[in-house]
C-alpha cells in the first residue's frame, strides 16, 4: 500500500528514470537495447521494478507508468539523433493490463507520430501471458503495430507452460528465451540440447533468437556454436543510465 500511494508520486516527483541495457550480435555490434524501469526513492533508496511493477499492474497506474516510459523512450531516442548518434532499436517491456487496454496500437502509434519517432525504433516485449489472453484480439493489435513498422519479442520464452502453437499464428520478430534456461546450460547435455533445439526451431519460424542473462563465457561460447542471433547479459553491459549508453555508442563510432 505504501509503495502504491508512493508510486502516484513518483512520475511527478522525477524520481524514475529508464536504464538501457545492449544486446549484442555474434559480431559484438549493438543490435538493440532494453529499456528497464528504475525508481529512486529519497527515503527508501532504488526499488525494484520485480516490486513495483506487480503493484502498478493492480490498477491503472500501470496505464501511466507505460506511457510515461513510451514518452522517456521516445525522449531519449531524439537525443540521440540530436547528438548526431544513430540509435538502436529500444525495447519496451509491456504489461498484460496496457496491452489489453481499448486502442492500445492506436494510441501506441499516436504518440509516435506527435514525438517524431518512426515505429522502427521500438519493439515491444510481451510475455506468453500477454499473448495468449485473448489470441483474436492479440493477434489483431499486433498486426496494426506489425503493419505500422513495430517490432515484437516474446519475454520470458519458454516459462509459459503453454502450447507453441502461438508462434505460428502470431506476426512475432524474436524469441528472447528466458535467463532460467541459459543457467541451466552447464548442468548437463539435456539442458544445452533443449537451448539448441529453441534456437533451431526459432529460425525455422524465421524469428531471430535472443538468449537473456547470458553471465559466462562459456555460455556464450556455446550460444555462438548453436547459432544464437543475439545476446543480452552481464557478461557483455548490466542496464546503464541513458547518458552511459550515449557514451558507449559515441565511442564505438
Ligand atoms: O531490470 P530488472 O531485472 O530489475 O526488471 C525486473 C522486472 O521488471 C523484469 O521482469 C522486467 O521485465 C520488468 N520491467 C522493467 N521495466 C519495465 C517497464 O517499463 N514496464 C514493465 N511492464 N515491466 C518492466
Ligand atoms: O523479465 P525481463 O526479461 O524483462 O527482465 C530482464 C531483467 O533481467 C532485467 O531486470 C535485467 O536487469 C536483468 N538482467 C539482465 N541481464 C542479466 C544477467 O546477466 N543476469 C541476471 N541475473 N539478470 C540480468
Ligand atoms: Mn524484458
Ligand atoms: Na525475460
């Protein structure tokens, strides 16, 4: 309840920001970055999104907190080319509740529009349970975002516990397989065959495969061996400040 009361605040009080971590490609180049909430509360220090995020998703706080990380987005890319930097694509986590809202795409394409950012720089990360709420109208929205240039990634890959039949009927661009699975790699042949056959069967789908909190070398090594399309993880950048990404983009030219 506090962090909820807190929340309302937050927006207006300047107290969120957007973190941006890379994913990378095979080659090292960076193909597109994840923007990640982050809250810095005066009393209580940094927040995590894994906390706060359920709680805004109780109501329609949620609605807010997503448009202004789309408008914090879209800022941020306009610097960028201010800055004369070409910037990567930016991944946009989104909710079950904002992506079922009425005239989701619509709006989505609208602020684009008012704030100058062509749809080919955002992509929108959406769990199996945003998916599969609801196909016919999923698939419906998805197909105005697809249509009007959008990406959209499939968060979390493979914790659903649900049919895969969805990757067929859907107009998706990638598969980020969850951070659990990348883990569980070194414990033995079963777990790396099952990462294997996800990458295969992603690019039978013609979906690029992206594998998440890839920590180790020896992950990504394997990751390179399986044909793996790109990879996000501490191992390669943690989620940096916007003006750190900047940085880094400027210095590799
Ligand atoms: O960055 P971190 O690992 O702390 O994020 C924790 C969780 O919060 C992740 O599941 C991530 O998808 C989610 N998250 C981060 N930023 C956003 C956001 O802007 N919107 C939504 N809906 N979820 C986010
Ligand atoms: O649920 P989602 O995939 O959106 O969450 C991404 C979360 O994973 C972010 O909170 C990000 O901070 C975190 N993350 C990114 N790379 C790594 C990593 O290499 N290891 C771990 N443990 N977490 C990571
Ligand atoms: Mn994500
Ligand atoms: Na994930």
């Amino acid at each position: 309840l506090m962090i909820r009361t807190e929340l309302i605040h937050a927006v207006r009080r300047h107290q969120l920001s957007l973190f941006y971590q890379p994913l990378l490609n095979a080659k090292g180049e960076i193909a597109s970055v994840e923007a990640l909430l982050r809250w810095h509360h005066p009393q209580h220090g940094f927040i995590s999104p894994a906390d706060f995020i359920p709680v805004a998703e109780g109501s329609s706080l949620i609605i807010e907190l997503g448009e202004w990380v789309l408008m914090e987005a879209c800022r941020f890319i306009r610097e960028l080319q201010e800055q004369g930097i070409c910037p990567p694509m930016v991944s946009i986590n989104v909710s079950a509740r904002q992506f079922h809202q009425d005239e989701f795409a619509p709006k989505l394409l609208a602020t684009l529009q008012e704030q100058g950012i062509s749809p080919a720089h955002i992509e929108l990360e959406l769990t199996e349970h945003v998916l599969l709420t609801d196909l016919q109208q999923v698939r419906q929205t998805m197909t105005q975002l697809r249509e009007a240039g959008i990406s959209i990634a499939v968060d979390d890959f493979g914790t659903g516990y649900s049919s895969l039949s969805y990757l067929q009927e859907l107009p998706l661009n990638r598969l980020k397989l969850d951070a659990s699975f990348i883990r569980d790699m070194g414990n033995g042949e079963a777990s790396a065959s099952i990462v294997k056959a996800m990458i295969d069967m992603s690019h039978s789908l013609n979906l690029e495969f992206v594998a998440e909190g890839v920590e180790i070398q020896s992950q990504f090594e394997q990751l390179k061996a399986y044909h793996c399309d790109l990879y996000q993880g501490y191992l390669f950048h943690r989620p940096m400040p916007g003006e750190e990404l900047s940085a880094l983009l400027v210095r590799l030219g």
